[in-house]
C-alpha cells in the first residue's frame, strides 16, 4: 500500500486510451492548458506492468514542485485490463479519467496499418489476408463494451469521462469544453492547431523509414527512445516527414469484408449509444471505406 503524508503528491489525471483513437490529440492539448502538467513522455506504461514499484522514478516524468492542479499522463493501453483500474483507484482514488473513443471499425483499420509501420504485420498483408488468420490482438481494442464497464464502475461519472475522436474532428472546441468543464479548470481557448493528427499512421514509404530508422532504436535502447520523444525538433521532423510522404492509403472493403466488421462491432456500436455517443453508428455495409483517411 501507499504511505500517505501530507505533502505527498500524486498523478492524478489519466487518459486511459483508446489506442489509435486520438489519445496523442488529448496529451497535447491538455499539455498546453496552464493548469494541467502532462508526463515529459506520452506513454509510461506503469500500471499494469510496475507499480507499485520504482514509484519515484516514475514521478520523475511530472514537476510536482509547480503548483498545477493535475498532473497527468496518456497510456493508451491502460483501458484493457480491469485490474489497471483497481491499481490507479489504489494509487489515488481521487484521480479523473479520460477515454477517447472512435468507430471501432476505423480504429480498427488504423491499428492495422500502424501494425505494419511497426512491423507487426507484414506490409504486404492485405484485410481480407489478415481476417482470415488471428485477428484477436487488433479487434479486441474496438470492442470497448468488454473494456470500459469495468472503469465505469470502479470510478463512475464524477471521475470518468468518455468523448469521441467523431466529435473531436467536427467540433473540437465542444471537446474541449467538455473536458475543461470536467476537470474543474479554468476555460481558456483551446489551443491551435485545433485537430491536427499528432500521431497518424505514415503512407508504405514512411512505414518503411520508420521500420529502418526509429523502430531498431526503440527495440535495442528504449532509453535513447525515451530521449528522442523528448525532442520537440524530432517530432516536427516526423510531422514534416509525414507531410512529405503522405498518411496511410487503406484498401477499399468488399461489401462482405464490412459485413464481417459491422457484425463483429454490433454490440459496441450499441454500448456507445447507450452511453449517449451518437456520432458513431454502424455504417451501411454497402458501402466501402475511402483510399485514405484524415485522422487524428
């Protein structure tokens, strides 16, 4: 258990995830707010895999000698694993939670084209090869109805709050009311640029310099990673990289293909409505995804 003193400080903001669903949008944007200190890295990947261990080199990622009224961090994974939930309501039971989610189908596809800017899967994998093998470890993420209940319950409306990559891209100053409404803090313009991508998936020429380049480095030292992800220049090389080569081209799906994916996702489109997220809806299985898709 934690020793609790009066002048211990604690993370207490956290976005939990979704992967591929805008959480790098809601880590910078939230990062600008002057209330709020986000982690000096995105993703730290600490409940679930250390806590309670190395506590203080984990606190080492915030400035707790400023006086910010959260500080927080953006792990997209956190939302998997109900067991995350408890650790986070050990660690600070006061804490506010953030999720963002988007059409599971879309993220779905997103996902799997960042699989293969990782490597993951093959770059000359196609969807209707990849649905014909194990797709478990990507559709899972979609299916936020086995994931977020468990969050919903262990901290409820007062300390969770749900928005949606959708209402992000149409009405991103009615996202960011929200959240500033939410966390109690003061409601300053959101900042620019105001829904900008910044993590997309690259276009097969920047998958294939990220696979060469960042993807050996961050496999053999996660250190000098970690530092890299620091640098501002690099990330704006990357923006600028990404500009240059273009985002992912995603294949068009078959009528049948998106009649799999509408099916498979059928009781996540009808958990979102349940929870009042009315711009994501099943899409109509006639119709086919297009070549390439802005996102955040």
């Amino acid at each position: 258990m934690i020793k609790e003193t009066s002048t211990f400080k604690k993370v207490n903001l956290f976005i939990i995830g979704v992967n591929k669903s805008g959480t790098s949008w809601l880590y910078h944007i939230l990062k600008q707010h002057p209330q709020v200190c986000m982690s000096d890295i995105k993703e730290l990947y600490y409940f679930g895999r250390v806590y309670p261990e190395k506590m203080d080199e984990y606190h080492s990622h915030f400035r707790f000698d400023h006086d910010y009224q959260y500080n927080g961090e953006a792990t997209p994974t956190y939302y998997r694993n109900a067991g995350t939930a408890v650790q986070i309501k050990e660690y600070n039971p006061e804490a506010r939670l953030l999720v963002i989610v988007r059409d599971p189908i879309k993220r779905f596809l997103s996902h799997f084209y960042y699989h293969k800017q990782l490597g993951i899967v093959a770059e000359d994998t196609n969807i209707q090869q990849f649905l014909a093998g194990d797709t478990g470890f990507l559709l899972s993420d979609s299916h936020y109805e086995h994931s977020l209940p468990s969050f919903w319950h262990i901290f409820g409306e007062e300390q969770l709050l749900i928005v949606s990559l959708e209402q992000a891209k149409t009405d991103p100053e009615a996202v960011w009311q929200k959240l500033t409404e939410f966390l109690k803090v003061n409601p300053v313009p959101l900042p620019l640029p105001r829904d900008r991508s910044e993590n997309p998936t690259g276009s097969k020429w920047f998958r294939s310099i990220y696979r060469a380049t960042i993807q050996p480095v961050k496999r053999r030292n996660y250190g000098l990673y970690e530092t890299m992800l620091k640098n501002r220049a690099l990330r704006w090389t990357k923006l600028l990289l990404l500009k240059l080569t273009g985002l992912a081209k995603k294949d068009e799906l078959s009528p049948k293909i998106m009649s799999r994916l509408v099916e498979e996702f059928d009781p996540t489109y009808k958990y979102l409505k349940s929870l009042d997220i009315l711009d994501i809806t099943a899409p109509n299985i006639n119709m086919q995804s297009g070549n390439k898709e802005k996102g955040l």
